[in-house]
C-alpha cells in the first residue's frame, strides 16, 4: 500500500472532509445548498432542532471547506464548494495505480502458474500460449 | 465529478479456477498483492461468508508492518467475491476513528467487489471494484446515494 507516499496534511484534509460527510443531517444541508445560497434559519426550517445545533453542524462544513458563509449581508448565506469534493476524488483515484500495479503482478504470477504447470520455480519461460494437453 | 469507486477490467490468460484461487487463497494472495518489494508474511483468508480475513504488509526493509481486516461478504466460487478491508493492528481490531485523527465516530471501511467470467480460450475477465463507506453510518448505502445525488446536482450546476 502507498498510504506512507501521502502527505500528512492531504490525509488530514480529507478525515475532515469525510467526517463532515458522515453526518445525515450535514449531508442533508450540503443536499440543500446544491440547489443554491441559504441563510442558516432557511437550512434549520426542515430539521427539528434549534438554530445553535444547526450553526454547528455548519461550522464543521465550513472547517472542512465544504461551504462557505458570506461575511457581508445581514443574514450571512451559505453557498456550497466543490473543492473539497473533488479531492475525494482525487482520494479514490488515489487507488487506481496501486491496483493497475497490482494486477501487472497477478498476470505475471498466472503466466507462471499456466506455464510451469504446477513446477515449484517459476523462472521457466513462459509457454502459456502452447500450453497443450500432456498431462 | 467522477465516480466515488476505482473500477478496473482487466483479462488475464489464465483460467476462472485460477483466478479465483490467487484472490482467495491467502498462500496465492500474497505472492502478488503487495507493493513491489513488499512482502506478505500474513494472509489469512477464511474464504466464506462472513468468514474473516487478515493480512499484513511489510516494507522490503521489514521495518514497517500494515495490517488489514476485514469481512467476506459474498463468495460465490468463481464468479463473485465481495469483501470489505480496513487497516487494523496486529490483532486484528479496526483502527478507531481516534487512531486515526477523527472527530467522528464511522471508521473508514473500503469494500472491495471482484466478478469474474470465463472468457473462452482459457482467459478470465475480472473487473474489480474500490469503493469508500464509511462503516455503521446510517446506512452505508445511503450515504454512497446521498453522495451521488449530490455530486449529480453539482455537475448539473
């Protein structure tokens, strides 16, 4: 595994990030925000709970980058950020290369295996593609 | 936005049996799984339904040792074989969330699905799915939905 080549930091990003997924009602909100800005009282109308528990759950959206609040306007909306997402992306996609070098090694260890038929070194030349009938 | 999974297809010259036993046969296993150079003196695979599986990796210097857990989920010889995997200490138990830096209390769990169909001539063609649940979320499944739906409203956006 290659969990050792990523940094620190890339790794820490992304426990926040999916911490802050792995919350029904965050998701819920995020779900919300896709559909465009929202202040914090139209985001808590659906749930019921009280504006200080929904201002939570908004600042560990917001610690993961997830949704931004404006600073400006009286009512300070939400607005959603792709950022984070697209480096979970970039996590999955993490994956593929470990895999694809993985299964360069399983076919070569099945060239073996077909070639040798059973022989206990496998540095024989592979004759996969002769491979006949002579047990 | 992509997808949430690795999904990769691959056809090896080989036949089904064999492919099915280098994935579930832990002494098969470990002859390709690890990282180059990598070893695996650890592969135990109970190949069963609900059987256990636990494998670990050590560096080519032996200085650095990674276990992994995990759970078949389905094993259906040799077309499909679904399991999960976390990384865990040598005795097994799932790294918890405080191991790990996280506020939160899901544990991150992959699960890996391998489908396999004999392709005539001896080969077998396999495609391998990756993909990240948070484990004992309100449902694992939804939460994969829920980040679909949302990844769609963002592409739609």
């Amino acid at each position: 595994m290659n969990h050792n080549d990523t940094t620190t930091d890339d790794d820490e990003r992304l426990d926040q990030i999916f911490a802050a997924l792995a919350n029904r009602t965050r998701r819920a909100i995020l779900d919300r925000l896709a559909a465009g800005p929202a202040t914090v009282k139209e985001l808590a109308e659906p749930f019921a709970m009280s504006l200080p528990a929904v201002s939570k759950h908004i600042r560990v959206l917001e610690g993961a980058g997830l949704i931004e609040q404006g600073r400006d306007a009286q009512y300070r909306p939400c607005s959603l950020q792709v950022g984070p997402l697209r480096e979970i992306d970039r996590w999955t996609e993490r994956y593929r290369p470990i895999w694809e070098d993985r299964f360069s090694r399983l076919d070569d260890y099945l060239g073996r295996l077909t070639a040798d038929d059973g022989a206990p070194d496998g540095h024989q030349p592979k004759r996969r593609t002769q491979r006949s009938d002579d047990e | 936005m992509s997808e949430d999974a690795v999904v990769i297809e691959r056809t090896f010259d080989a036949p089904i049996e064999m492919v099915w036993q280098a994935w579930t046969d832990g002494e098969h296993f470990a002859k390709w799984y690890g990282p180059q150079g990598f070893t695996i003196p650890v592969a135990n695979m109970d190949a069963q339904v609900g059987g256990s599986r636990h494998i670990c990796m050590a560096s080519p210097d032996g200085s650095m040792k990674m276990w992994f857990t995990g759970e078949y989920r389905t094993v259906d010889a040799t077309s499909l074989l679904v399991y999960t995997e976390a990384m865990s200490d040598e005795d097994g138990n799932v790294l918890s969330p405080a191991d790990m830096g996280m506020p939160d209390d899901h544990p991150m769990i992959t699960e890996v699905t391998v489908q396999l169909t004999a392709d005539g001539d001896g080969k077998t063609r396999m495609v391998m799915t990756h993909a990240g649940i948070p484990a004992d979320s309100p449902g694992a499944s939804g939460w994969a939905m829920a980040f679909d739906k949302l990844t769609a409203h963002l592409a739609a956006a």
